[in-house]
C-alpha cells in the first residue's frame, strides 16, 4: 500500500469513527426547522415532530395536529444536504391511528409546491401503532416532506426521525447553518431590494443590486435580527459583507445573542465586535457559547446604513 493509499484509508477510518462516523447513526432531524400546513392549535406546533420525544399521547404535548384541510403536510429542513436511507415515524396512540394511512415521505431540495413535488421515498400503507421505520433508496435532498394527499384530512405527527445513507460521510459532516432561511427582521429598509430575509437566504453574493443583501436607511443605531425558531449554544457567527462599495460601513457593528426582545435583541449579551472585513468577504467570528433564540447585528451610537450579505449562525 503506497502512502497516497494509506492516508485515504486513514481519513476513512476518521470519517466512520471519529465524530463524524457519530453523526451517521444519529438523527439529522433532531432540533431542526420545521413548518407544517396549518396549525389546530398552540399544543400541536410542528416542533413536536423534531424534540426527540417519541410519546404518543397529544394532549402529553409532543406531538403536531394541522386543521383539517385539503393535503396538509409538514416539512423538515435540514440545514444541508443530505443522502437519505431512512425515516422513522410515530404515529399518534391515544387515538385517531388510521389519520396517519395514505400518508407520503418525500426528499429533496425544492420548495415548489412546498417541497410535496419532491421524490417520493415511502408511502404509508397500513395504520400503525407507535414508530415505523421506512427503508428506501438513499435520496440526496435538504428538505424532507410528510404529505398526506386527500380532501378533509388531518396530519398528525408524534416524531419524525431522518437517517442518512453511510456511503456519503462527507455530507453529514457539514455544520447546519441555524439561521439559514430563519424569520428575520431589521430596523428599516432601504429598498425593495434589501429585505431582512435577504441576508439568510444561503446567498453570499455580496452585489446589492443583485438582491441578496439586507440594507437599512440611514438610522440613529440600526439593527438587524434573525430568530433561530429555539434555543441553541451559539458559538460562532459568519458575516459577508458587500463588496460592490462601502467597505468601511461594517466595522464596529456588534454581535448579540440571548432570549430577550428588550431593545428588540439588542440588550442581549455581546458576542463579538466586528472590525474590517474585505470589499465581499466573508469572516468569522468565534467565542465562548451563548445561549439563546435571537441573534442580533446591531450598529451602536451612530447614524449608519446597515448592510449584510449573509449572516450564518452555528452551534457547538
């Protein structure tokens, strides 16, 4: 075995048993971000079906329940791309089994339809008690569907577990970027041009004009807020900045992560405080972890235009 060999067969063994080889047994699922048709109500939020709590009881709060509606779905994004083998499913038990028959999983990284258009992996055929794992195919997507097609129907998900294929390591080692397509915010707007949303929207083109940056007006201290949907241990933040002008506009602006809303985020603790970064470059900023919900860039005591080409947010 020559030395090239050797190294390839190293990195593998690191791959499969190092912290990586870990995440291949577990749940990509768990924590993630997930949206579903509609909602019954407060006690049945989609979140349920990612909070590694597998009871079957809907009135013990882990489980979801949509209205009753034409084709309700429920949808689980991963944050990266995955090549999916598996998904487990817990049905409801306390009642109400057979809402869950006709049922569809479907994989992939499009957002027509609302990702029901995606490859259908599985399909539910007999009413089942408790979790059932479906087997398939492995199918590379980011977003994994549960679709239940049918005038009148309700879905209702106790847990909904995604595995992937151990042939694409690679893909499981990627962090998931949390802010990534999360509901953001900011304290004006420049233009049609320069929504919030803009800036986590997995787009780091750093041109204004091509529609993937957020700017404010020219504001007494402007701010910027993406909310990460629940509570995590922020331990780094990516921020790109434009690269069209403006170079100098991005030093000095803060970084805040808690669970407050005082101030709209901007009293929380302070992560880190920005200073150049490079017409279009991308820079990134660890610390020590801080928890919390609401991750704010925030411009102190100036008037400034606030503008961000793609802000990431990752955990430990």
């Amino acid at each position: 075995m020559d030395s090239r060999m050797a190294i390839c067969v190293i990195l593998l063994l690191t791959l499969f048993t190092g912290p990586c080889g870990a995440y291949l047994k577990a749940n990509v699922a768990f924590n993630a971000r997930v949206v579903q048709s509609s909602l019954f109500k407060q006690d049945g939020v989609a979140k349920h079906a990612v909070d590694g709590n597998r009871d079957t009881n809907y009135r013990k709060g882990s489980c979801t329940h949509t209205k009753v509606q034409l084709n309700p779905w429920l949808r689980v994004d991963l944050g990266n791309v995955y090549s999916i083998s598996k998904v487990a499913l817990t049905n409801r038990g306390d009642c109400c089994k057979e809402r869950i028959k006709g049922a569809q999983i479907r994989i992939g990284s499009n957002l027509e339809n609302n990702g029901n258009n995606n490859e259908l992996a599985a399909t539910v055929l007999t009413v089942f008690g408790g979790t059932k794992t479906f087997e398939f195919e492995p199918i590379s997507g980011r977003f994994v569907n549960i679709f239940l097609p049918g005038n009148d129907e309700i879905l209702t998900l106790c847990e909904v577990e995604v595995f992937a294929e151990k042939a694409n390591p690679l893909y499981i080692c990627v962090p998931r970027n949390l802010a990534l397509g999360g509901k953001a915010a900011q304290s004006s707007k420049y233009s049609a041009l320069s929504d919030a949303h803009n800036a986590v929207d997995g787009n780091r083109d750093s041109y204004y004009t091509r529609g993937s940056c957020s700017i404010t007006q020219w504001d007494r201290n402007p701010w910027w807020r993406v909310d990460l949907g629940d509570v995590y241990r922020v331990n780094k933040v990516s921020i790109t900045n434009r690269g069209d002008c403006c170079e100098n506009r991005i030093e000095g602006i803060q970084i805040h992560i808690g669970n407050s809303l005082d101030n709209n985020g901007n009293n929380n603790e302070l992560a880190a405080t920005v200073g150049t970064i490079p017409l279009g470059g991308t820079k990134t900023f660890a610390f020590k972890p801080i928890k919390g919900r609401y991750v704010n860039i925030f411009v102190p005591g100036r008037n400034e235009y606030l503008t961000l080409c793609e802000v990431e947010v990752y955990s430990e």
